[in-house]
C-alpha cells in the first residue's frame, strides 16, 4: 500500500514553456502533498506543500508564480513549471501522508526535467 | 526554522562492517525523525523512523538512536552488505501545523566495498 506515482518520468521542454508534473496516490487519499526539488548528488529541497483544496504553501525563496501547484482532489497534485529556463532543469519529487497528522511520507519515483 | 545537519558526507566501510551516520537537529519541538535510503536515480525509501518519545529502535540491522538534550539522533547498521549502498538521508519534524513539514539533512553517500 500507500504507492505514490508521478508522470511525466521524464520531460525535455523548450526554454519559455510551460510543464506540468502530476502526483497521483494510487491506494490511499492524501490530504497533503510536498513537492520536492533535487540537484545531483544534492539533499531534497521542500518547495511547497500542498493540501487538498487550499492554496499551497511555499516555503521561502520559491516563486509561486513560477511554480503553480494544484491539489485538486485528495488523489493528484501537480506542479507547473511557467516560463521554464535551463536553470529550472532539476529532479521534481513528490510525496504524499497518508492522513493528516501522519508523518510518514510516501514518495513519487520523480520527474527529471530538462530546459534546453 | 528546522536546519539538519549530517556527518559524515561520504562514508565507505568493508563489507561486514558497521556504519554509522550521525545527525544534528535545531528545532527543540521536532518530534519525529525519519531515515531515508535513496538508491541512485530512484525515490527515497523510509528505512527506519523513531519519535522522541522513544531513545533507541531497532529493526534487524538498522538501529537509531535519539538524544532529544543534544538534539542527535544516529542511523547504525551493522554487517553492511554491498546492497547497502546509497545515500542516507536524515530528517527531522514537527507536527506545529496542520501538516507535518518534514527537512533533511544533505545526505551521506555510503559505499560497502565487497
């Protein structure tokens, strides 16, 4: 139980279009949602949390404008990526709890995106 | 905020020999803290998580170990297997909101050599 997928896996977009990632918990609802960004051999950044029907919270130095999040249903989450640029190439992750209050995060398998 | 920090960041041991990986956290009322284990390319694993109503938790070969004074907590594993290798990622958090906020620490890169 409690399997997160994500998708793409992975995506090569032009500079100055917009991408959007999806994070689906397949078994479970999941009232919050993290997103997560990982350079190479670098730790998992938090870039926001997301919970169903709110707004998202951004964690500080993370453009809302630039990275839109939607948590529509207790099943999907996802993040757009507006105006990329090559320095948004990285390793999008997702997570989900699997009820509120839990801290158990269950993690997507990733998105790598590259801008060119 | 919470900061995390971890030591060592490279660690390489024999095969059959112990590792340990040490963590340092900032926040007082954090009161969960999750191990990670992240295969290279693939999502982070929960290997291991222990509260801090709780000192020492084992399972198998992994043990971790929690000083809520000096805000340590240490992943140990023991007779290390060349599939050990990966990097380790320590986390801390604090159930202060509606939403449990979970920080890592910037990971170690453990090598078992056969």
């Amino acid at each position: 139980g409690a399997v997160v997928s994500q998708h793409p896996s992975r995506v090569i977009c032009k500079s100055g279009t917009s991408v959007k990632i999806e994070c689906r918990s397949l078994d479970f609802q999941a009232t919050t949602m993290f997103w997560y960004r990982q350079f190479p051999k670098k730790s998992l950044m938090l870039m926001a949390t997301s919970n169903e029907g709110s707004k998202a919270t951004y964690e500080q130095g993370v453009e809302k404008d630039k990275f839109l999040i939607n948590h529509a249903s207790l099943t999907l989450s996802t993040l757009t990526v507006t105006s990329a640029h090559p320095e948004d190439s990285s390793f999008y992750i997702c997570s989900a709890t699997t009820t509120s209050g839990a801290e158990t995060q269950y993690f997507g398998p990733g998105t790598r995106l590259l801008v060119l | 905020g919470e900061n995390v920090e971890q030591h060592p960041s490279t660690l390489s041991v024999q095969e059959g020999d112990s590792a340990v990986i040490k963590c340092t956290y900032s926040d007082s009322a954090s009161n969960y803290f999750p191990w990670y284990k992240q295969e290279l390319g693939k999502r982070p694993q929960l290997i291991i998580d222990i509260r801090s109503n709780v000192g020492e938790k084992k399972d198998q070969r992994i043990a971790v170990t929690l000083n809520k004074t000096a805000k340590h907590f240490s992943l140990h594993i023991t007779e290390t297997q060349p599939e050990d290798s990966a990097v380790y990622f320590c986390a801390a958090s604090s159930a202060r909101t509606s939403y449990d906020k979970v920080i890592f620490g910037p990971g170690t890169s453990l090598s078992v050599i056969p």
